[in-house]
C-alpha cells in the first residue's frame, strides 16, 4: 500500500464528515425500500444535506424561542417542578437580535473597513504563510542537514503559542495591519511546514524502490515520488492553518488594532453590546467555513485518484 | 551455432548489515548461474534464501559483496535501462493513471513523448486492459494491477525481464489466467526472463529452466531444464512429464527445508 505515515493517512483525512454522512445504515435503507427505490435513492443523494440543513434551523428556532419566551414571561415558566428561568438579552440575545445587530453594523457602513481591515490581514498572512510553510517544508523534507539546522527553531516557535509574541510584534510592527498579518503568518506557517515536511519524509518504501529501478535521479524521485505523495499532508496543513489564522486576526485585533472585525467585537464586548459580539462572531465563522469549503474543492481537484469511500 | 549467454552469475554472494544486531547477514553465497539469450528461467527455494536479494543484485538496486555479475559482458553496477523489474507488490503510482504508470519507467529514461504513448496503449492491450487506459490504480482489482505492473516493465523494452513473484498475491484462478497470459506476451517478446515464485507448478509451466536454491545463504542446488513444447497450455499441468520435474523440484526443495530444520534443532 502507499501512503502510511506514521498513522494512517488514508483514515486522516478522508474521514470527515460527509464520509461519515454519506452511508445510511441498514435501518434507514430499509425504511426508504417501499416507497420505491427511485424517491428513495433521490432523497439519499442529498440526506446530508437535508438533514444537516434540518438539525441548523431546528438549533436557531429554539434559540430564537427562548428569546420569545423572554418576552412572554421574563419570570420565567414552570415545567412542573422545574422553573425555567430564560437568561437575559444581554447574556444571550435571540438570532433576531444579533441579525438587528448585524443589519445596523451594515448600515452604519463600518462593516466594509472592519471586514477589509481583517481580510487584508488574513488573506496576506495566511497566503504568505502558505507559500513560504510549503516551500520550506518540501526543503526541509529532502535535505536532512537542512532539517537539522532548522529543527530547533521549527520545535521551538511550534512549541510556543504564537499569540504571545503579539506585545513583541505591536513594538515592531505597531498596532496597524503588520503586527497582525505577522501573527496570522506565524500562527498558520508551522502546521503548514510540519505537515509538508511529513508528507516528503513519508516516502512509500516500495515506490522507491521502483523509481530506483527504472533509474530516476534524486530530483526525479522527488518530483514523481516525495512531491504527489506529500499532497495530502499539505492539504491537511493548509486546513489546520486557517484556525490558526483566523485565531490570530482575532486575538491580534482583541489586543490592540483600530479596524477589524475582531477590534469591533473587543469594544462592542466591553460596552456590554452582545448581540454585536455575536454578529461579529458569524462573520469569523462565515469566513472559516469559507475557506474550508475552498480547500475542500481543491482538495478534490488534486485528489481525484484517491479511492472514493462506498 | 551457441546462443549467447546474457547473465552470468560467478560466486555471487551478497551480505547485508543487520541494523538490529550490527551483524552481517549472508544471504546468498557462492551463487553460479549462466542465463541464455531468450531463456525464461524460474527460480525456487525455501523462504529467506536470499531469491529476491539476488533479484534485486541482477536489477542494480543492491551491490554485491564478492564475485562477479555479468549482463552483455558488462558488470552490473546499477539500475539500467536494459533490465526492468515486476515487482512483487503492484507498486504502481496511485496518482497516475493506467497509461501513466506504463509510461512512467520511459520517463525516468528520458524516453517520453509520442512515440511512448502509442507503446503504452500498445502495451495495455497486450496485458488486456483495453479500455482501462485512463482508469486510476485504485479502480482496478488486484490481477489488473498486476498486468500494470507488467506492462509498465515491459514498456522500456528490457533486455532482461525480472520477476519477483508477480503472481503471490492472486487467486488461484487469476494467477492461472496470469500465468498463461505471461506466456503469451513472452511468446510475442522473447525476452530473457528471471522468474521468482514460491509455486512450483508455475515453475515448470512457464519456463524453460528452473533452479532451486539451497536454505540461507542462498547458493543453486539443481538446475532442471524443462523440456516441455511450446506453446504450452493449462492441460500440460496434469501430463505425467510434468508432474515428474514437479516433484522432482519438490523433493529437492524438501531436503533444504528439513535440513535446515534439523539443523535449528541441533541448536
Ligand atoms: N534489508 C535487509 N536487511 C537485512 N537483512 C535482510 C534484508 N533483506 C533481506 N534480508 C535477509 O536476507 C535473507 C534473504 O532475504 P530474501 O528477501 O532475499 O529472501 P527470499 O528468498 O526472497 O525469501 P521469500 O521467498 O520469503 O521472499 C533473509 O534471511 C532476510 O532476513
Ligand atoms: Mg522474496
């Protein structure tokens, strides 16, 4: 077989959830059988959808009645024994609330500095952080003595929580953009590097042996070999990295920063505006997901050859 | 007129240093062995007596301790474009497709381009993968991936074929489809061949000399030539004249096996 880190790769990272959304189980196949196999296999091919779409809005309608439930009897409701106490608005507002919040951040039009403020700084560290993390991982892969030369440092920044440095990177670079895309840079760099170091050292022993046979030069076993079998140890780096870096924005603009969807949500948490945190908070989730998504289509571009689980 | 002698072998012996132990470990010594031009020649013995070491010497992936090791006249030094190996395992690059694993022993000969893409798809025929050309490894069963593995080798037209029990990993049924299948593109090719395997019927059916090793380390105890007409068929495996090299090859085996045994009981 290829492909055997230490830890089975093929297990890593084909196992999400869509694979495991993807077979029913016998129980549910027998429930769909008689109501002809044409409906049922039509409902299937979209049931992780379905019902993942299902669980979300089952999730905000309670959310949203507790809000209601605050309105009708801020007293709270007896449930036999019990006494159902709704927490307050300021503690936890209602979807409706933090969409109210939302639309005025929109209207108020600071919502297009803040976003591009912690684009910029993402989009350039998580970038830099990606083509410097790949570049230097496949170096750091081949060549050993690089690799013992640069090991204890890799140890050490990985060791140490990156966010740490920020006091540093605010007397450097100041509290604009810089000392964030530099800790967007370092937070997402070292799982980046790791990964793609992993992925060149883990050579299929086999796979060599063929190059070997057929007579390829070293840089002809990296290029067939080390560089296609690393792939989707990159793959999985780059996905690690964007919780890295988009921690880093927000930490990084929490701290100290004059735009910014995380500098917005650090005053509105300090002005007791709730509701304005929340908002701030889908949009770092929306963003995340965003760029999951991207990795997940490149992934299945470059990953085409993979087998495909059922 | 003389055929010429492709392979020599004189008193190979190869070692290997054990990273457990920091000890040497002999696996074959002492191995002598003339292969003729065209000749398809099987080798069995028991397991751990250095066939695949040896393999893998003839192929230039391991060097040779003492002795002599002689393809066309010329020492062999290293992996070169005139030998090509099937290997045990499939082995095949499973981000290429069929076409591109076929193709990939021409690449790394700087051999590509056109011309080797007609090869290919020649070569995919000829081990019956019609159709399957653009197909990923991991879309094939095990016995398809086999005949890749074959192809790709027969792709940079070797002078010498090696083949490290190709077929160990198969079904009883496809290993015979396999083996009749190998005796036909040989029959079209004509390449010396080295065939290793555990399996002493396809020994016999397939080639025209089989050589037994001896227990570790690994030396020729019998020489056997095969003289069976060709082409041959299945049917052949029930002759009488068959079953004879059978067992003859069987007995041989035997006697290496106890000796080895009763060897590690005086121990
Ligand atoms: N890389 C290695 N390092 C150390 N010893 C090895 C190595 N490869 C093989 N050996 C030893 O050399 C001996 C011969 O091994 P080899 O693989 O050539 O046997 P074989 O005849 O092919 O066996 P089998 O029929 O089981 O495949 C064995 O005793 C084995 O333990
Ligand atoms: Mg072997």
């Amino acid at each position: 077989m290829s492909q055997q880190p230490p830890g089975n790769i093929d297990s890593g990272v084909v196992l999400d959830g869509s694979y495991l959304a993807a077979s029913p189980t016998p129980a549910e196949a027998v429930a769909l059988a008689p109501r002809g196999a044409a409906r049922a296999s039509a409902i299937r091919g979209h049931e992780p959808v379905i019902i993942g779409t299902v669980t979300v809005l089952l999730f905000f309608v309670v959310w949203q009645g507790i809000g209601l439930l605050r309105d009708r009897s801020p007293d709270g409701l007896a449930l036999g024994p019990f006494l159902f106490v709704p927490p307050s608005q300021l503690f936890l507002p209602a979807p409706l609330d933090i969409a109210k919040a939302f639309q005025a951040y929109v209207q108020d039009g600071r919502i297009w500095k803040d976003v591009a403020v912690s684009g910029q700084e993402l989009a350039i560290g998580y970038v830099a952080a990606a083509i410097l993390g790949i570049i230097l991982g496949l170096l750091v892969g081949w060549y050993a003595r690089l690799r013992y030369a640069l090991d204890p440092f890799i140890t050490f920044l990985y060791a140490t929580p990156r966010i740490v440095l920020l006091p540093l990177f605010i007397i450097w670079f100041g509290i604009g953009v810089e000392s964030k895309i530099a800790v967007v840079f370092l937070g997402a760099i070292f799982a980046i590097l790791i990964n793609t170091t992993a992925g060149v050292r883990n050579l299929d022993a086999n796979l060599v042996k063929v190059a070997r046979s057929f007579g390829a030069s070293d840089f002809q076993l990296f290029r067939t070999i080390a560089l296609p079998g690393s792939v989707p140890f990159i793959l999985t780096g780059l996905r690690l990295g964007i919780g890295h870096a988009l921690t880093g924005v927000v930490v990084g603009e929490l701290v100290a920063a004059q735009f910014g969807v995380g500098q917005m949500m650090a005053v509105a948490g300090a002005t007791f505006q709730s509701s304005k945190v929340f908002a701030g908070l889908f949009l770092i989730a929306g963003a995340g997901m965003l760029m999951t998504f991207t990795l997940q289509r490149l992934e299945q571009r470059f990953q085409a050859w993979r087998p495909k689980p059922n | 007129m003389s055929v010429a002698v492709k392979l020599e072998a004189r008193r190979v012996a190869i070692k290997y240093r054990r990273q457990s132990t920091g000890l040497d470990l002999v696996a074959v010594d002492g191995v002598d062995l003339r292969i003729d031009d065209g000749e398809f020649v099987s080798i069995v013995g028991p397991s751990g007596c250095g066939k695949t070491t040896f393999l893998n010497a003839v192929d230039g992936l391991i060097a040779i301790e003492s002795g002599a090791l002689v393809l066309d006249g010329r020492e062999i030094a290293a992996p070169g474009p005139d030998r090509a190996m099937v290997f045990q395992q499939p082995s095949l690059l499973p981000w290429r497709t069929v076409t591109g694993n076929v193709l990939y022993g021409l690449e790394m000969q700087h051999r590509g381009g056109e011309e080797s893409r007609k090869t290919a798809a020649r070569l995919i025929d000829l081990v019956g993968l019609e159709g399957f050309a653009d197909s990923w490894p991991s879309e094939l069963s095990g016995g398809m991936q086999q005949r890749v593995n074959l192809a790709r080798a027969l792709a940079t037209d070797p002078e010498l074929l090696l083949l490290d029990e190709p077929f160990a990993a198969l079904d009883a049924q496809t290993r015979e489809t396999m083996q009749q299948e190998l005796l036909r593109i040989w029959g079209a090719t004509r390449k010396t061949a080295l065939f290793i395997t555990h399996d002493i019927t396809e020994a016999v059916y397939l080639a025209d000399r089989v050589i037994v090793f001896t227990a570790r380390p690994g030396r020729v105890k019998l020489d056997v030539r095969i003289d069976l007409p060709r082409p041959r068929d299945l049917r052949l495996k029930r002759e009488a004249r068959f079953i004879e090299y059978e067992r003859t090859i069987w007995e041989s085996i035997r006697e290496e096996v106890l000796r080895t045994e009763s060897r590690a009981q005086v121990a």
